[in-house]
C-alpha cells in the first residue's frame, strides 16, 4: 500500500500559481500516460 502512495505521489506535478497566484494546480496527466 505504501509502495502504490509513492508511486502515485512520484507521478502527480504540482503547479504553483495555477490558475491564480496562491492556487497549487494538481496534474495527473503523467498518471494517464
């Protein structure tokens, strides 16, 4: 379980800034790929 919450946080992008400053966007497209 531990294994599957590395991978996942090793594949998800923060984005600051996004769409507003102060906004941290999540991208989980590398997830989709």
């Amino acid at each position: 379980m531990a294994r599957d919450a590395s991978w996942l946080k090793d594949h998800i992008r923060d984005i600051p800034d996004f769409p507003s400053p102060g906004v941290v966007f999540k991208d989980i497209t590398p997830l989709l790929a």
